[in-house]
C-alpha cells in the first residue's frame, strides 16, 4: 500500500531526513514473481556441528536449487559433507572464512546444529556465524537445524537445544535491516526425510515475510513424489472467506500450485466470489458458516467434489471496542465465526469421512490471538482458541496422516488496514524487524506450504507471518 511515508522514502532527501531523525527504509523484500521459481540462488555457506546428524538430508535440498554451496575451509565435519555432496552429485567449494580473506555474499546461511548437546558446544555457532555475518546479502536466508529440547536425553541438552531458539531470534533481528530473514527448524529424531518441504519454504522468497520463527518437524511416512513446480495438482481445496483479501490470495495461490479450489463467502460477497473463481477455474459457494445448517451443506459440496484435500478456515471478522464498551451481540458474533463455525465445520467434515487421506487442515489465527489486543479481547479470544484447537487436533489426528497446523499473520497491508488512520498504521507496519507491512500474498504462501506434500511431516505448527513483531512470542 502506497503511502506518504513511502513517497517521503522514495526521495533521497526524504530517506536523509526520516534516517537523520531515527525512522527505518525498510529493504523491499524479494518475494514471488507470479510462478513459485527457483527457490534459491546466489551462494549459500552450510556449516554443521560436531556430531551434527542431518547434513546428508541438507545436502540433498540444496542440491536441488540453482545456489553455489560452500563450506568454510577447514570445517571439522567438511569430509562428512563432500560424501554426502558426492551422493548427490553436487561440487561444494571451501571458502575461506576469515574477515581478513572473505569477500563472498552469501544469500544463505544454512547450519546443522544437531550435534550441540552441551553449554560448552554453543560456541560452535559463534565459531560459524560471526566471521559471515557482514557478508549476508540483502534479503538472504538464515536457517538453523536442531533438536527438540523436550527429546533431550538431560537437563544441559534441553538447555543447550533450547538455547537455539533464543540466538535465532536474535540475529533475525540484527539482520531485518537488510531485508533478511532467520528461522529455526526443530527436527524429531528419525524425521530427517522430512526436511526437505520445510527448508525449500524458508529458504526461499515465498517465506519472505517469515522471520524469527520456529518450525517442528516430527516422523511422518515419506511423502509422494510430486512436482515441485505444481504440487498440489489433483487436489482439491476449499478456503472459506475467498472473495477478498488473504482470502483471495489463498485461493488465487493454492490455484497457482495446481489444487482446484472451491471458495466460500456468503452472499453479499457472491460478486466478488465469482469473479476470483471464474479467473483461477474455480468453483464458487456461497453459504453463512454460522447456519446451523452450513456445516453438512459444505461437507456435501467436499463429496460431491470428491473429497476435500485441503480445508483452510480463513473466514473471519473483528469488532472492535474495549471490552467495557462492547455489545454482548458484537462478542457472541466473532466468537461464533471465528472460532465456533470452524469447529463445527470441521467436525461435521471429519464426521463424514470427507477429507482425504494426506490431508490437510490450516487455521488462520492470529498475532492478536498470541499477544493480545486492546479493543480486540473476543476476536484475540478466537484467534487463540483456533491455536488451541489446532494442537489439540494435530495431536488427535496424529496417527491419520492428515495434519494440522495455523498461521498467525501480524500487520498484512489490507483494504482493512488502509482506513486505519496513518500514525496508528505506521506504527503498525514498522513495530518488527523488516521495519514494514506483509502483503496478503505472504500469509497464502505460508499457507501453501502447509497444504504440500513435502510437509507431511509439520503438523501442530503455528507459523507467524509478522516479520518478526516486537509483541508476542
């Protein structure tokens, strides 16, 4: 959304002033043109831990994008990834990491972290990521790799697993100037073969507006072979709330990706509805989701369908006042769309046996819902009882094969978010670490890569799309 602040910054003297008096220039962030594309170019440095369990699998997905791989010269576990390079018929060059000799950039900084167990071994990150840090280029990736501390065999690794966490977070921060990002993956012991979808995601420009976050990835049966370039071809999805908005955007991408989509909103917004449909191929419904009826309705359209096997419950309102101001009706109508329409909805589908096997589940909750509002206390209630409802069920549904997971988008540039008057959007926009709004392009991305197949094995996730927002987790 084009704005004065943006057409100050687009003048030389006005990004002189706004930076003389302390305002960010945020780095237009690289995300993607039209189709999904390379994941990654340019040159990435992976490194590893001693003891480190997981360079084969890291290997593996970096030999599949278009990037140069390096690895520092002399890195203790370099004979371990040259084997696994070899395998993968992938030329890795030794870099010299010193700050006297390096003059790479690197787009990426991928670091196996899984062989730190103990307080002593968390020098290694230091070891790795100072000498480099410097020559991360603008909108680079940073990923790191490690144990979920509550495997840990003792109390100092869960500390030292743990500890991951807290250094991620805060060189996502350092380096959100420049329009870069840093993640942490959590891996299960034994789920390594899941990585693959994870680390595609977060290394590339779709996961732009992903920063200081953490994804699990927990055992899963290894996923069908699909297209990269089409993955959800031959599948079917249903995104409630698909006339405007994130909701179109979900609808338009997923589309993109190859699922035949079947889009809801109800009937004021049926205009729009058939517009998107009729330009992405696909099927239009029109329904209220709090109709004690709508329920079975939805889950027969899913079977005349087919079967669903993406449901996204994007559907959802605000009506905000601070809660001594707040009509009784205004509470009861946002819980009831947000939260009680989804559960009963998604019932009613599990009921029926209507969603496929390898299915998947994604809520839209959001940052509210995690770190709480002022005048949003019944849209923040719903939005965390989506998160409740997502662990709960991905743990229930474990064993099925469907998983379930949530985004919780921060501050998304809107029609909404426009009519926001302009110090309360700037504040908005500028409280996190790449200084700016998302677009309702980035939250459908993240929502795609939970509907892939290569994520067969993230379920129970809650995924920020917030560019790392100084409040909340």
């Amino acid at each position: 959304m084009n704005d004065y602040y943006d057409k100050v910054l687009g003048t030389r003297i006005g990004r002189s002033v706004l930076g003389s008096l302390g305002f960010p220039t945020p780095v237009e962030l690289r995300r993607p043109d039209g189709e999904r594309g390379v994941f990654l170019s340019g040159s990435v440095l992976l490194g590893a831990s001693e003891d480190a369990a997981l360079q084969d699998y890291l290997v593996r997905c970096l030999a599949a994008s278009e990037a140069r791989v390096c690895i520092p010269a002399g890195c203790g576990h370099a004979a371990r990834i040259l084997a696994a390079a070899g395998r993968e018929k992938l030329d890795i060059d030794p870099v010299e990491c010193s700050q006297e000799a390096l003059s790479e950039r690197f787009s990426a900084l991928v670091f196996d972290a899984t062989g730190i167990e103990t307080a002593a071994q968390l020098n290694q990150l230091h070891g790795f990521f100072h000498p480099v840090m410097r020559n991360l280029d603008h909108c680079a990736r940073v990923v790191i790799v490690g144990r979920r501390p509550e495997d840990a065999p003792d109390a100092e690794a869960a500390a030292a697993r743990a500890a991951l966490e807290g250094f991620c977070r805060s060189i996502a921060k350092e380096i959100g100037k420049r329009g870069a990002t840093a993640n942490l993956v959590r891996v299960e012991d034994g789920a390594g073969g899941m990585l693959d979808g994870p680390l595609r995601f977060l290394l590339s420009p779709r996961a732009a507006y992903v920063d200081g976050q953490v994804l699990t990835v927990t055992g899963a049966p290894e996923p069908p072979d699909f297209d990269p370039a089409q993955p959800l071809a031959g599948r079917t999805a249903l995104v409630t709330g698909a006339s405007r908005g994130i909701g179109e955007a979900i609808a338009r991408t997923l589309a993109r990706d190859g699922a035949r989509v079947i889009g809801l909103d109800i009937e004021a917004a049926a205009d729009d509805l058939d517009a998107v449909m009729a330009d992405i191929g696909g099927k239009p419904v029109v329904a209220d989701i709090t109709h004690e009826k709508a329920p079975r309705y939805i889950s027969q359209k899913l079977a005349d369908a087919g079967g669903g096997d993406i449901i996204v419950h994007n559907a959802g309102i605000t009506r905000d006042k601070t809660l001594a101001n707040m009509p009784e009706a205004w509470w009861e109508q946002t819980l009831d769309i947000n939260l009680g329409a989804v559960l009963r909805i998604n019932e009613r589908l599990l009921a029926d046996d209507v969603i496929a096997e390898h299915g998947r589940i994604i809520g839209v909750s959001s940052m509210n819902g995690i770190a709480g509002q002022v005048g949003q206390s019944n849209y923040a209630a719903s939005k965390a009882g989506v998160i409740g409802w997502v662990r709960h069920l991905a743990a229930d549904l474990r064993d099925s094969r469907i998983t379930v997971n949530a985004v919780a988008p921060g501050f998304i540039e809107t029609q909404m978010t426009a009519a926001i008057p302009m110090v309360t959007r700037e504040i908005g926009r500028r409280m996190n670490s790449l200084s700016q709004g998302g677009v309702p392009g980035d939250v459908a991305e993240a929502i795609a890569f939970f509907a892939e197949p290569g994520s067969a094995g993230v379920t129970g996730n809650v995924l920020r799309v917030c560019g790392q927002c100084v409040v909340g987790a």
